[in-house]
C-alpha cells in the first residue's frame, strides 16, 4: 500500500501535514530539501502553504495554474484526455472504447491497458517539455442505465460491482506501482447523477436516498477507496435541487480516501459559469466561487486558460467574508498534494516515472495489447444453426459487406491512431485477398442541380476543392458514396479523392479526411424530399439548406424553399453490388452499426437504438439471399434489431474498438480465439421499452438487469462462445449463518466440454428473499474469466464479505445488513443461471419506524413518483420533498402504540396557494388521521413548523401517507407528538 499523506487545515491554527519519516511541520522555518524524498511531500506542501501569498493560492484553484517562480513552482494543467487511450495530442495507441474495454471482464488485462495509458501520458508529457499535464480527467464511471445517452460509450457498466472491478484496474494501471509517486493522477468523471446531454446543466436528477447510497455513489466510491482516484469531476447537472458543482457531497468523497489521502475535485469545462447562468442558483460570481470551494471543489474549468475572472472572484469572496483563508488553505493543499505526488516538487532523480520518455507511445507491447483488448471485448450475441456460420471454416470463401467492413472510425475521445486496420484488411490478412470478395453495400450516387441541369461536381486534389456544378460526364468528380448513419443523417464521400465533403465558409468542400467536429459533425447531411423526383440538401450542424447563389452551391438557406432542389442519379446500387459479392461466397460477414460521433455523442443523445434504414436493408436483403451471414454490429451502445434479428444466424458485437479492429475482429471471426466478452449493461428491444430519459429512479421504473427490466432482447452479462461449458456442484461456505467481519466463498467447478479452447465469464449473482424495503432482483457479486483447453476443468471461487450485504436504511439513516436469505446463482448470464444455493446472512432486523422522532420527508418508504420533486432544503446541504395538489409520500411499518395526538410537518414556501397537508393511514385516500393548512413562509428556503390534531392514530405497522392538496410546498421534516 502507498505511503499515505494526511492534510488538514484547522481554523485559525495553520496547517498540519502528517505522512510517512521525516514529515516537517507546518511550523518550519526552513525550506525542506527538495531532494530529501521524505521531505518533498509533506514539507514542502507546508511550506508553500506558508509562504504563498493570498492572490498565489487563488491562481493555483484554475485549471491553468501559472509558474511562480520565487517557489520554484512550475506552470499546471488539469486535465488530460485518457478515456481508452492518450486523447487530443497527436497520435498514440488507440484502445477499444471504454463499454468495449469493460466487456472483457477482465480486470487484469484493463490494469495493463491502464499501464500503457499511463505510459504514454508520461511520454507525451516529456515529449512536449511538460506542456501535457499528468492530471488525467478518466475514468468515466457514471451508469449506463440509458442507452440513450449520447455518452454510453465512455462508461464502463450498468452494475456498480463490474464498474468498480474495472475501473479499479484501470486506474491501478494509471496511477503505477510505486508507494510514493503517481504516475498519474485521474479524476473520476461525472460525479453524480449524469446520464443526458439533453439540457444537462440543468436537468435535475431525482434520486432518493436509497438508490444514492445502494446505487449511485458507489460507482465512484470504491475507485475512490482503492486510492487509484485522486478525486471526482463534479458534474453539470443538477441532483436533488442543487447543482453538482457547488453540492456538499464533494466533500463526502474526502471521507472515502485511503488514511486520509488529499482528495482533488475539479468542476466540468465552463460548468461554474452555470451556477449564475442557465442554473441561476446564485446572484454573483462571488457567491458562486465561494459556495463551491467550501463544497468540496478544489479547481475550477472555465473561461480556457484565463485565470482572471475565477481568481478575482474567489479574492472577491475573501474579502467579502464569503471565504476564510482555512478555506483558501484546504483547497489549495489538495492542489499541491497532488502536484507533489506527480513528482513535482522533488528531484528527477528520485521521482520513478521521469525515464518515460516519448519512446514508449505506440510501441510495439501497446500495440499488440490493443489487439488483444479488442479481441477480448467481443461479444458473440448469437450463433444459431445445426452447423453455426462461425467459426470461419478452413476453407470457406468470405464476403465482406457493410459501410464498416473498410473503415475504423475514432470517437470523440479517441486519440489519433497511428494505423488503422480495418475488417476487410484483417480478414485478407488471415485468410488471403484471393478467399476475399467485398463491397461496402452503399450507393453511389450523382447530384444533378435541376434549375441548371448540370451535375456537382468535386475536387480531384487530395486536398479536395470547392463543390461547384459542371457538364462533365468524369464519373471520378461526380460520385459521392452515400452512407446514411441515422434514420436522417448520411455522410457524401466524393469518389474523386475518397474524401468526405463538409462546409467551410458556408462552402461545400470535399476535403475531409473523416466525420468530426464538436456537437454535430460537420460533415452530415439530411436527404430531405421534395416531391417524388428532387430532394434538398439540409445541413443539421449549421440548421441551414445547400442553396445556389451566383453558380456557386453555398450552406446559406433557412428554410426549404429557399433551397437548390437535386435529382439523385444513382450510379451503383449499393445492395444490389453486394449481392453480388456473395454469390459465389460461402460466408457474408455484413459489417454495420453507428458512427461514434452521429446520432449520439456528447451534448447528443440519441432518439432511437435502430440500425439506420440503409443498413438494416442491406442486413435483411443479403440474409435473405444468403443463409449463412454473419453481422459484425460495431456501435457504441445497444442496438434494437426489430425486423432483422430472426433473418441472421450469427451476430457478433464489438465496439469501436480502435486501431487493431480489424486484425482483432479477424481472430475471432475464423476463430484463432473464441469470443469471451459479455455484455455489460441490458439491451432493450426497443426504446418503448425505456422510461423517460429523465428518471434516474431505476427501482421506480425497474431499470438495469437489477430491478426486472422486462423481456430484453439480451441480458445484462450474456455473451456466447464457440465452445460449450459444464458447471459443477455449487459449494457455500459458511454451511451455518455469515456473521459480521467474516466472507461467505462461493465455489463451482467448471469444465470446458467442446473442442475449442475458450474463455467463459464465471457470473455469481445474490438475491434477497424477503426484505423490509423493496430489493433487486439480482445483484453481481463477482466474476472471474477463465481460459479452458478443451476438456479442462477448474473451480472458479469468489469471496463475499458479509459488509457486501448492507443496505442503505431509511429508518436509521446509515448503511446496515439486514438478517436474510440470500439465494445464489452462478452462471454464465444474468439470465443464464447454471446452479442455484441459499446463504443464511447475520444481521440486523430493521425496525418500525418511529416517528416520534423527527424524520426527513425524503425518507420515506414510497412515494407518488410522478407528482413530487426532491429539491434542495438550503443552498447549503439538506433535501426536501416538494408536494403539489395529489401528491403523496408514505411511511411503512408506523408504530403508533403511543397514541400521538398531533403531527408537525416543516414547510417552507414562497407562496402556499392555500395548500392542505394531510395524514392519511392505508393509502393515500385512506381515512384521515389529522389536516392543517400550510402557510406561505416568505421562501423556499423559509422553514416553518405547522402543526395538526391527530383523530385515532393508534396500532402497530401502520402506514401513513402525507398528502397534499391544492398548491404547492416542500416538506422536510414531520414528526409525532
């Protein structure tokens, strides 16, 4: 384990800073010796502290964080790129996306991607002379509880267990192997409560207390305990009423770090801005800066690398009374902790990492090791048939269709590959060009301008030209291969110089190497009909239509009538070119799926799951043609296959999956390896089968494999293989009750009986048979990934601690293991159960609820989901339940032996609208136990007890239901008297 630090700021007393030998105080009088390793950390953080002056410990809470020379203070950045690789700085070993690197399940192999990562981080620091900042802002660890969301791809799992086994990895490999230095230092993304990109500064994710602690908070909490994580990125959105960038559970992540480690938190790319901006939450940048640094957050992103505004406004505060210099001191030690740790405050010759040098990216190891992520991401989804399509035969003659069989594409995330290789090359690699046939299944088409007759035209250059109309008949610079990606978007790639076209100055160009930009790419295009001959050209990143302006083809209309008008003259079917292809095939492996940066990225989400129409056609025409097809669906996120998925036998999934694609796909398509990877969220059959993308109460709508998400058209961890596996007696220890402080150890022996060697994802799963509150379904409670020879056998073990069982409690506020029966399933899905056992857990038997005592209204066992709002009690720290007309929350298991004769409810409202609170026992139009008016308090923040007479509120187990009518009103507080 790390030799820990542990910094404190205590009002009005300085600083103490308490590590490993040789720690100096903070009242040193003298400068430790920067080469004394155990100096450098602690001491010279205290030092610093001691000898900054007020408007240098401001500068030091932005992003950019300028040199001070006089304290041999070098200039800082936060935040480099390391999502799946080094992102934004040129090229560098491009891994599969993280969805892609979590469906391995194998934590191993995540922590040598991590090390690669981490290596190359370093190299590009040396190489640019430290202009690249060693503070990574990865992992991404929010859930994939919607495939919706533009950002599915960054995550890692809908389940907090696998998020954690991965993340964790990662992170190990990030941050390197030495006791005192980091190699790294990642910042966990987006704490918490993010999952749209649809108005995320300001939509307000509503969890309760329940699914916060069981759910939410420990997608980041173990990173956090590991000591992998040097803190959280507070994200945009609002949880709860208030905004995560000044939320008080920043500093909660401070109480999860390993022996009191300095914890970093940094605010999201402009998100502060939004506190006085599209949040309006508070009225000057002063409060703002000053609410979120005693929150919990330590580094503010905004205004790029002008410190100005940020720095002036946290002195503001200061000043103003709003900030005490503790306050100043705490942030800035957690800076400067974590800087030293990166070896900046000692010599290079002590510091383990200064040898990484620009000659480790893209080295050969990296590069073999992203062919083997890539292998081991794939998932075989499904391979039916008395003689399945795959494996590849021996001799059998392929065909490689689809608008992905030669292209790799790099999301937004992504670093700049060195090669790429794509799965019509790793194919001809493997089998040879002349067992080869392709084609890509996509039109290519000419535009032909009706007002002039005359075809667009294209550059021949490589570097492309203006799009412009001529008489020529040179099919070369009139083609455009035409790639529909969404049911509206579709990409022009100009045969002339296979560029894609896009817009510069309003001008269509086709000088594109590939689909980029931020929000919308410029280089989509909508075919939007005009009658049954002509379309027009729509271009959805600058909401305009194509229009002819003096002979020249410009992106200048606003509305459709002003557009220029197009017949397409299609030159080559693409469908028909690739029935072609199989005719004389043995095998059509059809290449399709999404564009990581159409139809859904960041500030997009996504409409729809379907294949775009074009390819869901070509799916279905070469299938039916061709009994033996095979689909390689590369997205980013879960893909609905209604209309095609009974055609194909076979379907194996990958993501993008980086600049080994191809080689990668290739292994296992022909079957050099058989496909191990598992899914690791839930996919729907379609999006009718999704809530709201808004409703982050995943229990309410039984959301995730967790809570019952009804017939998916795959589950949460299934993933087939070309081998088969025998799961052996289960054994359970212990044979008695699991007490507090031992692990129960789950045990199955598993024994490959096909004839291929294979990997098979050994799932164990626990359910709770009977519970006070309501329980998933199913929770992962380990995994292991084994390769087996055929014929081979070994018992797959996993260990549970008995604190794994604990629930967040309502009733006393704190996590507690309920005495159970705990079914256990092992299998090889969550829906692919092999062998089943009971494990009798010691615990406590939670207890009614007494009201007597004064208890929060958000923590009530039920509610009217769809008539309240959890909002924000103070600006501060608190939430409340805010009621209107009908809605209503609910106690369970009330204990009235007391016979209470009044009730007092805390409320608090601008103006009440005459609104009547009710207690209720049975249900929400149950008899009524007591009422009383609430009356307008002034503000929302304005808190006033109202009290009622109780008529008859006797009996044990009750349940009692607060009801509202009429206006209005948020509720904190009821208790019984």
């Amino acid at each position: 384990m790390r030799r820990e630090l542990l910094l404190s700021v205590g009002a009005g007393t300085g600083l103490s800073v308490l590590g490993g030998a040789g720690t100096a105080g903070a009242d040193d009088s003298e400068r430790p010796d920067s080469d004394d390793e155990s100096a450098s950390f602690d001491g010279r953080v205290a030092h610093l502290l001691g000898e900054l002056s007020v408007d240098e410990k401001a500068s030091l809470l932005h992003q950019y964080q300028p040199p001070i020379p006089r304290e041999d203070l070098d200039s800082f950045r936060t935040g480099t790129e390391a999502l799946h690789g080094v992102a934004w700085l040129g090229e560098a070993t491009v891994f599969p996306q993280a969805i892609g690197l979590a469906s391995t399940w194998n934590p191993k192999l995540i922590k040598r991607v991590g090390d690669a990562v981490g290596d190359e981080v370093r190299g590009k620091h040396d190489a640019s002379n430290g202009g690249v900042g060693l503070n990574v802002w990865s992992p991404t660890v929010d859930p994939l509880r919607d495939p919706r969301w533009g950002r599915n791809e960054e995550g890692y799992s809908e389940d907090p267990l696998l998020n954690d086994e991965i993340a964790t990895a990662y992170l190990d490999g990030l941050t390197g192997d030495d006791p005192d230095f980091l190699k790294t230092a990642p910042i966990l993304k987006h704490f918490i409560g993010y999952n749209n990109e649809t108005e995320r500064t300001t939509t307000n994710a509503q969890v309760p207390p329940r699914l916060l602690h069981d759910y939410y908070l420990p997608f980041f909490r173990r990173p956090i305990e590991s000591g992998g994580a040097v803190g959280v990125m507070a994200s945009y959105n609002v949880l709860n009423g208030r905004p995560m960038t000044a939320s008080p559970l920043l500093n909660r992540v401070r109480e999860w770090a390993p022996d009191g480690r300095a914890v970093l938190n940094v605010s999201d790319a402009w998100a502060p801005v939004n506190l006085t901006g599209a949040q309006e939450y508070f009225e000057s940048e002063t409060r703002a800066r000053a609410a979120a640094l005693i929150a919990g957050l330590d580094s503010f992103t905004e205004y790029g690398s002008d410190s100005t505004a940020t720095v002036e406004a946290i002195l503001a505060a200061l000043e103003e009374g709003h900030l005490s210099e503790d306050d100043l001191n705490e942030a800035v030690g957690h800076v400067l902790t974590v800087r030293s740790r990166l070896g900046e405050l000692t010599s290079t010759e002590t510091e383990p990492y200064a040898d990484k040098t620009a000659a480790v990216i893209g080295r050969p190891e990296h590069r073999e090791l992203a062919r083997k992520a890539a292998r081991e991401q794939a998932v075989l989804l499904k391979n039916e048939g008395r003689e399945p399509v795959l494996p590849i035969g021996d001799e059998e003659r392929v065909a490689v269709l689809g608008p992905l069989s030669d292209r790799v594409f790099e999301d937004w995330y992504s670093g700049t590959a060195p090669y790429r290789i794509t799965p019509r090359e790793g194919l001809r690699d493997q089998l040879g060009a002349e067992r080869i046939s392709t084609a890509v299944g996509a039109d290519k088409i000419a535009l032909v301008e009706q007002s002039t007759g005359e075809y667009v035209t294209a550059g021949v250059g490589k570097g492309g030209g203006v799009l412009g109309l001529g008489e020529t008949d040179a099919p070369s610079v009139q083609e455009f291969e035409v790639v529909q990606w969404t049911d509206s978007v579709r990409t022009l790639q100009a045969m002339a110089n296979d560029r894609y076209v896009t817009v510069e100055d309003e001008q269509l160009v086709n000088a594109a190497e590939r689909p980029f930009g931020w929000e919308n790419v410029q280089e989509g295009f909508e075919f939007v009909e005009v009658d049954d001959d002509t379309i027009a050209l729509r271009h959805p990143a600058s909401d305009r239509y194509v229009a002819l302006e003096d002979g020249s083809l410009l992106v200048s209309a606003e509305q459709e009538s002003a557009a220029a008008r197009f017949e397409i003259d299609v030159r080559e079917d693409g469908i028909e070119t690739a029935l072609e292809a199989v005719a004389e095939a043995d095998v059509a492996v059809i290449t399709v799926g999404t564009h990581p940066l159409i139809g859904g990225r960041e500030t997009q989400d996504r409409d729809d799951l379907a294949l775009a129409p074009a390819q869901r056609k070509l799916v279905e025409r070469v299938a039916d043609a061709h009994p033996r097809s095979a689909v390689v669906l590369e997205t980013s996120y879960p893909v609905s296959m209604q209309g095609w998925h009974h055609r194909v036998p076979s379907i194996l999934w990958t993501s993008h999956a980086g600049q080994e694609t191809g080689r990668a796909l290739a292994d296992v398509l022909v079957g050099e390896c058989a496909p191990g990877g598992r899914l690791t969220q839930t996919w729907p059959r379609s999006v009718d089968q999704l809530p709201d993308l808004f409703e982050y109460n995943i229990a309410e709508t039984e959301m995730t494999y967790r809570y019952g998400q009804a017939d998916p058209l795959y589950a949460f961890g299934h993933g087939l293989s070309y081998s088969s596996f025998e799961y052996g007696r289960l054994r359970i220890s212990p044979r008695g009750m699991l007490r507090a402080g031992d692990e129960a150890t789950i045990s199955v022996e598993v024994t490959n009986t096909g004839s291929m060697a294979a990997d098979e994802v050994v799932q164990v799963y626990t359910s709770q048979r009977r519970s006070r509150t309501k329980q998933p379904d199913l929770v992962l409670r380990g995994f292991e990934r084994v390769h087996l020879e055929p014929g081979e056998r070994t018992r797959v073990e996993v260990s549970i601690d008995h604190e794994a069982f604990s629930i967040w409690d309502v009733t006393s506020r704190q996590q507690v293991v309920e005495r159970s029966t705990q079914a256990v399933l092992v299998g090889s899905a969550s829906d692919d159960i092999r062998r089943w056992g009971r494990l009798r857990v010691d615990g406590e038997r939670i207890r009614s609820r007494d009201l007597s005592e004064k208890t929060r209204l958000v923590d009530a066992d039920d509610w009217s989901w769809d008539d309240i709002e959890l909002l924000d009690r103070s600006k501060a720290d608190g939430t409340v339940v805010g009621m209107s007309d009908g809605s209503w929350v609910s106690f369970a298991t009330v204990d009235l032996r007391e016979r209470p004769s009044e009730a007092t409810v805390s409320v608090a409202s601008a103006d009440s609208d005459g609104t009547t609170i009710e207690l209720r026992s049975g249900s929400p139009s149950g008899r009524v136990l007591g009422r009383t008016e609430a009356p307008s308090t002034g503000g929302v923040y304005d808190y006033q007890d109202v009290t009622m007479s109780l008529d008859r509120a006797v009996g044990h187990n009750r349940e009692l239901y607060v009801v509202t009518r009429g206006g209005s009103v948020r509720i904190d507080t009821i208790h019984l008297e």
